[in-house]
C-alpha cells in the first residue's frame, strides 16, 4: 500500500520544491526593465517626473505571493520572505519581508486592502530598510540608506503596471509652492517680549531609546495633502 502512494507522494513534494521560490526567495522576475520612450509616447498624468529615473514593469500577481508569504512583525517567526526592489540605476537589491500592519484589526478586516502594507530589512545592502505597501493605487516602497532615500512609484496616475525607480533627491523642487496654512490668523503665533523671556532657549532633548512606540491616529485629509 505504501509502494502504491510513493509516487504520488514524489509528486507532492517535487511540486512544493518548484513553488518554493517563488514564495520564499523571490527572483529580478517580478520586475522587467522598459525603455522609458515606449511608455512617454502614450497620453498620461504625470505630476512630477525625476530628473534620473529606471522604469520597469512588474508581475503584480508574481509580487501577490511573496508580499502573501510575509510573516507577521514582532513573532518568533523568522522571515524566508524576500523580495528584491529595482534601483534607480537599473540593479536589484534584496530585502527581507515582514508584513507591518499600520491600520487597527477592525478597520483592517473591514478593508483588507489597507491592510497591505510591510517593512523590510536590506541584504545586500544591511543598512537599507524600506516600508512597502501595495494597494489598489499601485506598488509603492520607500528605501532609507545612507546613499539616499530612493522612491519606487507607479509610473503616472492610474498606472499600476509600469513603475520608476529614482532617487528621492532627483525630484524638481517646486519652486512655485506656497503654503497657506495659518493665513490671516498670523497674530495667534505672534509671542511677545515678556512671553518670549519665558521661553527656553533650546527645547529639552527628548530621546526615545530603544522602545518601540505605537500611536492610534484618526486622520483627515483632502488630496493635496498626500
């Protein structure tokens, strides 16, 4: 009986080792370079185009299973999860994954799709981190290091299959900006000679340590503050 289940068996376990990888040690597979003129050609919404910039196509349902395969932050769990983000000079760098719920359980489970958010820690490169989410809008991360913070977007608005990777400093400044917050309510900031005698000259050093502090906000805002 047991010579009749080997084969089925052998098949079983060949079949996890083939899917392994794709859950556990994600490949450059899940992103294809472009060139950019291919896609300037077609009629888009771009806002703000960096002055350097990759663009690349991603395998979003490739990308589903190994954001899906994430363990949970801050368990015993030890994460096989990897993913590896385009640069901004056209290489891949590999990140471990955790996925990093910002949205409390009850809103989470009543819109699972804010639920898709994940931190990451560099391999390549250990002192990189990212935040990565993936949301109807698109695939969004965000790299820290010390060579700078590089950005990996949709390409233009409602693109959620061609993105650009470049760095956050390559951005045009907008010059033209001006915020209006607090206009015509000046004299509410205003502080007064004697006011001022009582103000410290420096603010006390606040330092945070080692501990990790998690804050619940209820938040409000139109388009032009994202």
């Amino acid at each position: 009986m047991l010579l009749n289940r080997r084969p089925a068996l052998l098949f079983t376990l060949g079949l996890l080792f083939l899917l392994a990888p794709s859950a556990f040690a994600s490949s450059s597979q899940l992103w294809r370079e472009v060139d950019d003129t291919q896609l300037s050609r077609r009629p888009m919404n771009r806002t703000r185009v960096p002055d350097s910039y990759k663009t690349f196509v991603i395998d979003k349902a490739g990308v589903d299973i190994v954001l899906g395969a994430a363990p949970e932050e801050f368990t015993e769990a030890v994460s096989n999860t990897i993913i590896e983000l385009p640069m901004p000079d056209g290489s891949f760098q590999r990140f471990r994954l955790v996925h990093s719920p910002i949205v409390e359980p009850g809103l989470a489970a009543k819109f699972p799709l804010l639920n898709r958010t994940f931190s990451a820690q560099g391999i390549d490169d250990p002192t990189a981190t990212a935040r990565i989410d993936f949301m109807p809008s698109g695939f969004h991360a965000m790299i820290l290091s010390p060579k700078g913070t590089v950005m990996v977007d949709p390409y233009a608005t409602g693109d959620t299959e061609n993105y650009v990777s470049f760095y956050k400093r390559d951005l045009p400044r907008l010059d033209s900006f001006e915020c209006e917050v607090g206009r015509g309510f000046d004299s509410l900031f205003t502080v007064d000679a004697a006011s001022a005698g009582a103000i410290p000259d420096s603010s006390p050093d606040v330092m945070s340590g080692g501990t990790l502090r998690t804050y619940r906000l209820a938040l409000a805002a139109n388009w032009e503050s994202c």
